[in-house]
C-alpha cells in the first residue's frame, strides 16, 4: 500500500527558532499533500492544501508567514514553523493525496512538536 | 460546506460485544465518506470509505458501515469489539473536492 512518511517523528525546539518538518510519499506520486494540526484529544485541523510546484493554500486562520509549506516535488512537502512559540506545541500530520481518482488520502505518522 | 458530527466522545463497550460508533454528515453535494482509525501518538488508519457505490461499506479488521442518505447517516460498526479495537475513531466527509473535514472522534474504550 501507499506509505507516507514524516521526519522527523518529534522535536523539541527553544521559543523563537524555526523547525522544519518534512512530508514524504514513498512510493508514488502526489501532486496534492495536505498539513493538518492536532492538539490533545482534539481532532484533526486543516491547515494547509500543499500542491506541487505552487503556492499553498492555507485554510482561514491559519498564518501563512508564519507556517511554510514548500512542495518542490512530487513526493516532498515540507513545513516550516518559523519563530516557534509554545503555543505552537502540538501534533502535525501530513497526508498525500491517492492520485488515481479515490480521493483516498494517505497520512504519515506524524511529527510531535515542542516549543519550550 | 461539509461537517461530520461524532455523537459521543466516549464510548466503552465489554470485549466481544457489539461496538457502535455513530457519524452523522452534512454536504451539500454528494459525499464521500471515510472512518479512520487512530493509535496513541500515531497517525491515521483508513478503515473504509464511502464512495457511492455499494451503501454497506466493509472495512478492515471486521469494521462496516452503512451509508443512509435519508438519515445523513455513515455508523460504524462491529459485531464483537476486541481489545486492540480500543482507539479513537474519526469519521469524515469530503465532496470530492480534495478537502477531508473531520469529526470531533470518538474515543473507544474496551472493557474486559
């Protein structure tokens, strides 16, 4: 089956740093890959629509300065949390979307993030 | 627009009873329909999906579900709950339009 991979799994970052999470499908292609966040026993968020070769989409709320999505393949995407804060402590998942017309998405495992 | 509501956060059922987690949807175009299933600090699972054709959808690991238009309706379900069964489960719903909307979960719990 389809496998989706995230690095790294988690991190610990100081306030004020910026840290890169990277999204990849391993075995096929995906021109769409989407960002979502989760915080404690909540469920998933939309965050961003990552498509390949142009910008992202970002879902109302959500600061595109401040979360950079970068799709500069067909099996990368990467985010960008610049200058953490502890508020940004949570648990980000990617998923890549099934290019064959299933509307299938397949996610990662995603990253645990912490701002101290 | 799409929503899912997740009736019950909480769920516990005894091992090897019925486990009936209960998803209803709104869209204003015809759905696709998803359950996931999610481990502690782990991703998501696709146990099935909805996507127009047969209304009784089988997943893995012995879950179903069945699409009712008239009650907005995707249940999941499974006729005896295992201990591994115990997770959190979401339901979603996209309109095709490459966007998956989640419900709010449902914890499973499995009493022994």
């Amino acid at each position: 089956g389809a496998v989706v991979s995230q690095h790294p799994s988690w991190v610990i970052c100081k306030s004020g740093t910026s840290v890169k999470i990277e999204c990849r499908s391993l075995d096929f292609q995906a021109t769409t890959m989407f960002w979502y966040r989760q915080f404690p026993k909540q469920s998933l968020m939309l965050m961003a629509t990552s498509n390949e070769g142009s910008k992202a989409t970002y879902e109302q709320g959500v600061e595109k300065d401040k979360f950079l999505i970068n799709h500069a393949s067909l099996t990368l995407s990467t985010l960008t949390v610049t200058s953490a804060h502890p508020e940004d402590s949570s648990f980000y998942i990617c998923s890549a979307l099934a290019g064959d017309g299933s509307y299938e998405q397949y996610f990662g495992p995603g990253t645990r993030l912490t701002v101290t | 627009a799409q929503s899912v509501t997740q009736l019950g956060s909480h769920v516990s059922v005894s091992e090897g009873a019925l486990v009936l987690l209960r998803c209803n949807y709104s869209s204003s175009v015809p759905p696709y329909l998803f359950w996931y299933v999610q481990y502690p600090n782990q991703g998501l699972q696709l146990l099935l999906k909805y996507t127009s054709a047969a209304t009784l959808v089988k997943g893995i690991n012995g879950f179903e579900a069945e699409f009712k238009k008239s009650e907005t309706s995707f249940h999941l379900t499974k006729p005896s709950a295992h201990m591994s069964d115990a997770a959190e489960y979401f339901c979603a719903v996209s309109a095709g339009d490459d966007k998956i909307i989640f419900g709010k979960g449902t914890r499973l719990h499995i009493l022994p």
